[in-house]
C-alpha cells in the first residue's frame, strides 16, 4: 500500500520539479504506512494476525538488519546534504529511496 502512495504521488506530480516529486512520493508513503498500521492495530486480533502471516513475509535477523543498513544509509545521506551547499541529485535519491524502504520493511 505504501508503494502504491508513493507512485500515485509520482504520477499526481509529474508537473514538479523532482525534488519535491521525490518529497511528496515518500511523505504520502510514510503516511500510508502509518496509517495501515494503526488501522490494523486497532481492528486485528491475535488469531486473525496469525492467520494473515505468511513464511513469505520479510521477518527474522536479516530484515532487522536490513533496516538498520538502510536508517543508517539515510542518516548518512541526510548529514552528507547538510555540509554541501549543492547536493548531487544522486545523494538525495538514495536518501530517500533508503528512507522509504527502512520504512517499507519496518
């Protein structure tokens, strides 16, 4: 659901510069996220979680460390931008590609 808001942003915003395409993609992922979380939080039961979980699901120590490797790919990135006065474009995509998938796989 996630990837879904971040390419209706892409696509909403096609007439933007691709800073803020970038921006509003990941912000309407994030929010996704988020909010599918909490709705499903509210309405699951233990024995329906256990019915949706499937083995195929991103789950153990390498997804724990996958997310760590990607949150510290983008704090990196997010501090690289801070000390340039023109960053690369590239730097910015791998921020925030980082970012949204630490998020994806939290």
């Amino acid at each position: 659901m996630s990837l879904r808001a971040a390419g209706f942003g892409a696509v909403a915003t096609a007439r933007l510069p691709v800073e803020f395409q970038l921006i509003i993609s990941f912000d309407l992922a994030a929010i996704a996220y988020v909010g599918s979380f909490v709705a499903l939080m509210s309405e699951a039961t233990p024995e329906y979680v256990a019915k949706l979980s499937s083995p195929f699901e991103p789950s153990g120590m390498s997804t724990l460390v996958g997310v760590i490797a990607l949150s510290l790919i983008s704090i990196t990135a997010v501090a690289t931008l801070q000390h340039m006065d023109a960053a690369p474009r590239w730097l910015q995509m791998l921020q925030l590609a980082a970012s949204l998938a630490a998020i994806c796989l939290a």
